[in-house]
C-alpha cells in the first residue's frame, strides 16, 4: 500500500519482506454478505496522516454506536504495515476486522486462507473504475473491496518543451530523444523513475514489461511468462536508458520521494511517479510550479500499460462481526465517502464518476488523465507468494540497470528464480 504522507507527502511502497506462505486452517469458509454478527470493529491501516479517515470513522461511530470502529495506525512504512498484520493473521488472530491492504497483497492474503471472500452483488463494484476490481480477485472470487487506486503518471518540464517547440512523449523513442537531446541543453537529467531494489522498482519493471506487451506470471501466479521477446525489450528500456546516461545513475537509488524531490527542485526533465506529487510540484516552495505538466506515461508505440497501485479492503476470516464488517466495506466505499477520500486524503478514489465530476476536475486537473493511466493499467503479478516473487524481481532487474547483466541475461535468471519460487506450491 502506497501510504500517504500529511498534506500530500511521498507514497512509501518499500515491501521488502519476505513473508512464508500458510494454509489458514480453520478459518471461516462462507463468504461475506448479509449473515453473521454485528458488533464493534477494529480497522488497521498504514498511518493515515492526513487525519480524514479518523474523521470518516468519527461520522460512522457516531450514527452506528454499537457497531464503533476503533482505528489502528502501523508505522507508515509498507514493509512495517504488512510484517505486523501477517504476524496476527498468521497467528489466528481475531484482533483486526478489517484490513486495508495492499493491493500487491491480496492474492498471498486470499490464498492463505486468511481474509474471507465477498459476496460481489452485496457491493458497488459496478461503480469501480473496471481495472481496480481486478486487484481484489483471486481464484475467480472478489476477496476485497477496492478502495483507493493508483497509477503512474509522466510529469515534464511543460516550460522547457514548449521552449523547444516539442511535445510531450507518446513513446518510449520520444523520450528517449527528448531526455538525450533536450536535457542536456537545460543542465537537466533525462528522466526518472523510482529504480531503488524495492517494491517501486518492481511497479516500474512491470511497467516495462508490460508496455512491451509482456508478462511475468500468469494463471495467477502458476505459470512463469516472463522470459519473451517484450520482456527482453522492456528491460533494454531501462537497462538502455542507464548506459546511454538519459536515465542518471543516481536514479539507482530513489525511491518516490527522492525522484519527486529531484524533479521539484528543477533538476530533471521527465519524471515517473504516482499521483501525489502534482499537489507538491505546484507548492510554493516548488521550483517547478506552474511549469510542469503531466500525462499518460508513454510505450513503445503510444501510452503505457500501467501498473495498478492502491489499497484494498478485506474482513479477516476470523472476524466475530463480519456482517459489520461488510457494512463499513460498503460505507468506505459510497460516493460520500470516496469524495472524502480524494478532497481531504489526496488519494485517487475508485468510483469512475468522480473522475468527471467538473468541480473536481477544476480543483484535480490531473484527474482526466489519471482515469487514462488507470483504464489502461493492469494488477502487478498475482501470487500467493508475492513477496518471494517480489523479490526476485526488484534484485534482477536492479543488476540489468546496474549493467551487471545484461537484459537478456537478466530475463533468464528471472524465469529460472521465478520458476523456483512457483515450484513451492
């Protein structure tokens, strides 16, 4: 999960653990819908330091005092968030109603057994933007509701490129020239992503992979698709972009922050990253206010095929009060409440009509295209073991761009360890 800093901060999606994978035995096997108790809840989630969620759950509390929602804040980093839900839920622990995860998480979450399936009819998803149901299903059954979606997006130097005459990148070859040619003459670096061995890195791989018409695993994580001629070229994309000095060195060792960092003070030319940083970028402290624009992030042959972030809902299987549990699903995510999420939490919501909702456009103007990036994005590799796979991924990919293999060599080994980790199950 992709937790938001106050007033807009960085999004930290450092997953870095290697969790085991268990069969929840035991556990509740009947799905989420209108049976089951009622009673007080627990919700955990990363630290909400906006605050709006303390203020969504205060409304709740207040209309429904027998069913109070009481709110538990893990430490903000997603690798701390997902080490102490695993730990209770591994444990058997009821303590958590609801969960708000990651959406990488829950295929591993569902497959151990450990949060309970949905009944689809008892929820709104017809009103989701189409994609992001996608990321809370496993096994042909939703296992969460999603909440907040996420996609990345190209921020350019709109200044330096009308100055050129040039518009924005469509392609990978358009910002390959572009980062080349009209960087170097601005004093700028070419481009960024967040390209540090950690979950961002794996969001920007898959990205690539995927852009090149792609996969790395597929039938849920059962099958290793990764070693293909598009594999191959997403990751010369990348690779390429570090040897021919377009993508800088130091990209090697930023995640969201430092990128958005380096482009707000005016040092880069292109930059890919998540949502948040429009608000930052145009701040007043910001040297590239007003001078900044943002589009689709560009493919091969035109806009990319994304990759999905965002968190998900989920009941945890041993939940005493799950028909609760399925009603705060349902209040987390109506129209009211979604609004809440994107004016007073910074967070893309998941309802498709608030992203053509005029007065929230004037105010997000980043919203069109954000709508874009997500239609066209797709979950990051499911799997019941994510972590592993997760892992193996960001490592690989992070020798191809340190030029200690190359692509080739690299999609290789990434098909023989992915194939290890998919042969445990």
């Amino acid at each position: 999960m992709r937790w938001k800093r106050a007033a807009g901060r960085g999004l930290l999606a450092a997953t870095l653990i290697c969790a085991g994978y268990s069969g929840g035995a035991d556990v509740r096997a009947e799905p989420v819908g209108d049976t089951g108790e009622r009673g007080p809840l627990t919700l955990v989630t990363g630290g909400d330091l906006t605050g709006y969620l303390r203020g969504v759950l205060k409304d709740w509390n207040r209309a429904r005092p027998g069913e109070k929602v009481t709110l538990v804040e893990l430490p903000e980093a997603a690798d701390e968030v997902r080490a102490q839900m695993t730990t209770s839920l591994r444990s058997g622990s009821d303590r958590f109603d609801v969960l708000n995860i990651d959406v990488a998480w829950t295929s591993e979450f569902a497959a151990a057994g450990w949060i309970s399936p949905l009944e689809a009819d008892r929820f709104p998803v017809k009103s989701f933007l189409p994609p992001v149901v996608e990321t809370a299903t496993f096994g042909g059954r939703l296992h969460a509701l999603p909440y907040v979606t996420n996609a990345g997006l190209l921020y350019y130097r709109k200044d330096v490129l009308d100055r050129e005459g040039e518009k924005p990148p469509r392609t990978w070859a358009e910002l390959e020239r572009l980062a080349k040619t009209v960087a170097p003459k601005y004093g700028l670096d070419g481009y960024a992503g967040q390209f540090l061995p950690y979950e961002g890195l794996t969001v920007n791989a898959a990205e690539a992979v995927q852009s090149a018409g792609g996969t790395i695993l597929a039938d849920e994580g059962a099958r290793v698709t990764v070693d293909s001629p598009a594999a191959r070229r997403g990751l010369e994309f990348l690779a390429g972009g570090v040897r021919e000095g377009w993508i800088p060195k130091e990209a090697l060792g930023y995640k969201e922050e430092e990128s958005r960092q380096v482009f707000q003070d005016g040092r880069l030319l292109f930059l890919r990253n998540w949502p948040y940083v429009h608000k930052l970028a145009g701040g007043e402290d910001s040297a590239v206010a007003g001078k900044f624009g943002v589009v689709p992030l560009p493919g091969p042959n035109g806009p990319a095929a994304g990759v999905l972030g965002g968190s998900n809902l989920a009941v945890n299987a041993r939940s005493e009060h799950p028909r609760s549990a399925a009603d705060l699903l349902s209040h987390l995510t109506s129209e009211g409440v979604q609004r809440r999420v994107l004016t007073e939490g910074a967070l893309p919501p998941v309802r498709a009509a608030l992203y053509e909702d005029p007065g929230l456009v004037r105010r997000f103007p980043y919203l069109p295209t954000l709508r874009e990036s997500v239609l066209a994005a797709e979950p990051r590799p499911k799997s019941p073991r994510y972590q592993q796979v997760n892992l193996a991924i960001q490592a690989v990919v992070h020798d191809a761009m340190a030029q200690r293999q190359t692509p080739a060599e690299a999609v290789a080994r990434l098909a023989r360890e992915l194939e290890a980790i998919v042969r445990r199950d």
